[in-house]
C-alpha cells in the first residue's frame, strides 16, 4: 500500500532534520519505495497495508530513537489523502497557498471543534474535518493566531499543508 507521512516539527524549531537521513533510516524498518517531497517533512513510501495510527506510531518511535525529534506523523493513504482534499470546504474558493489542511496527531471530537469553529474571532475561515482541520488563512499564516488559539484549547498537535502541496502530493502517489 502507498501512503504520504506528513511530519510534524521537521525543519522548524532547530528539528533539522536532512531528507536523506530520514530516508536511509525509514528504509531500514520496513518502508520502501521512499520519496522526499520538498524538504518539509513529506515522505512518500510503500509499507505492508495496515491502520494508518499504526504507521504513525511506528514513525515517531523512529524519528525519536534515531534522531532525538519528538515528533509525531499523520500518515494517509492515496483515498484518505483524496478524501482529506475533497472535504476541505474552501479548497474550491481560496488562494491555494493560504488554503491549508491541518493533520491532528490525534483523533478530537469533531463537533467540539465545530463549536470552537463557529466562534472563532479571527479573519482566518476554519472548519472541522476527519482527522484533521481546514483553515483558509485570508490574511497569510504569518500572521494568524489559530493556531495558539487551537493549541490552547484541544490536546492535540497538527501539522499544515497547502492546497498546492496536497495536489502535488495526491499527483505524485498516483
């Protein structure tokens, strides 16, 4: 089975984390087929089909044994991926680039953040999806406070990617 690992922290925040180590370790425990997409944390991989949360676990438990990163993965496979695009409701009318899915790195309650999404203050638009968020960051993600907001309010962590990078991605996994 082909998934996508979104990794989160990679990059950011002094987790430096060189594509090809990552690669080269992944590869030694049963992933194959393995493709950096940009330098972000994207992996592309074949592994024997089992849960998602499975993979993920398997994944951190890398990136902390071999590197010292806490970090966790949202991993998908090509449906959930196309699944996670198609129920981004402003996938269709925002700018691609500020157009963001957010992948938890655990399941919440939907109608929870639906409330939390119905209050919302801020300019940006956010709604809940299936293991994951979906903002459009109407004035740029520099600038937006959600994120904080989000933290504060649920346990969970997310990691982001744009439109354009879902669709690369979805793309390249075909």
């Amino acid at each position: 089975m082909r998934y996508v690992a979104f990794l989160g922290s990679i990059n950011v925040g002094g987790n430096r984390l060189k594509m090809v180590d990552l690669r080269d370790a992944i590869e030694h425990e049963g992933f194959e087929d393995i493709e950096t997409v940009v330098a972000s944390g994207n992996l592309l991989f074949t592994h024997d089909e089992r849960p998602s949360d499975g993979i993920a676990e398997k994944m951190a438990f890398i990136l902390h044994d071999r590197f010292g990163i806490r970090s966790f993965a949202a991993i998908r496979n090509r449906a959930e991926l196309a699944a996670a695009i198609a129920e981004n409701p402003f996938g269709d009318d925002g700018d691609p680039k500020k157009v963001h899915t957010l992948f938890a790195s655990e399941r919440y309650d939907p109608e929870q953040f639906a409330a939390f999404a119905a209050d919302y203050p801020g300019p940006e638009r956010v709604a809940a999806g299936t293991r994951a968020y979906h903002v459009d960051f109407v004035d740029g993600v520099g600038v937006s406070r959600l994120a904080t907001l989000v933290d504060q309010r649920f346990d969970f962590r997310a990691t982001a990617r744009n439109m354009n990078s879902m669709r690369r991605i979805l793309e390249k996994m075909d």
